[in-house]
C-alpha cells in the first residue's frame, strides 16, 4: 500500500484557500462514519511534493445524499476516533510502515 496510489481530493476552506488530501482510512465508531485523511502538497502540475498532518474527518450525507467531510465537534468524539485510528495503525503493518512517525513528532508507542 503506497501513498502514491491513494486518490486524491480537495476541500476549500473559509478563506478560499484549496487543501489536497489522500484517504488513508474509513472508521465507524457510535454509529458515524470517518475518513483518516493525509494533507498533501502538491506543486502546480498536481504532482505530490510533501506529506502533512493527518486529519480525522466525518462524512456525513446532505439532503441529496451527497457525501461531505466536517469538522468533528467535540473533543470526546475525536478522542474515540483518534484510538480506533491508532488500534488500526497497530493491527495493520503495511498502513503502519506507510508512516514516518518520526517526522509527524509521534513515536509508535504512543
């Protein structure tokens, strides 16, 4: 499983800005969905350039059953989803070896 062959999306923040991101991982924890996303850069010609933080999403449907991404909103809520991203980095070794937790400040102990 290589980063490089991940799909990849954008979101938009409040201030128009574009943010490129991969989809490492989908979580149902309480009966909600999540998506473990990777923030990437990418230089003009889309080509990836840099890997980011990891960020934990919920997907939630809009009335026409369109999927999107939010915010999750309370801290207990990405507390839970934070330890099933972690039970899954600890059962998986090749989603595990994609990481450098070095880089992200992480050790795998933690």
């Amino acid at each position: 499983m290589e980063k490089e062959n991940f799909e990849v999306f954008v979101l938009t923040d409040e201030n128009n800005v574009d943010h490129h991101f991969v989809l490492l991982a989908e979580i149902e924890n309480s009966g909600k969905k999540y998506w473990v996303c990777e923030e990437i850069m990418v230089d003009e010609e889309g080509q990836i350039t840099d890997f980011g933080e990891i960020y934990p999403f919920e997907v939630k449907k809009d009335d026409t059953g369109n999927l999107f991404v939010d915010s999750i909103e309370t801290e207990e809520e990405f507390d839970r989803v934070s330890e099933a991203w972690n039970n899954m980095l600890e059962n998986d070794e090749k989603l595990r070896g994609m990481f450098n937790f070095e880089e992200h400040g992480e050790s795998e102990e933690e």
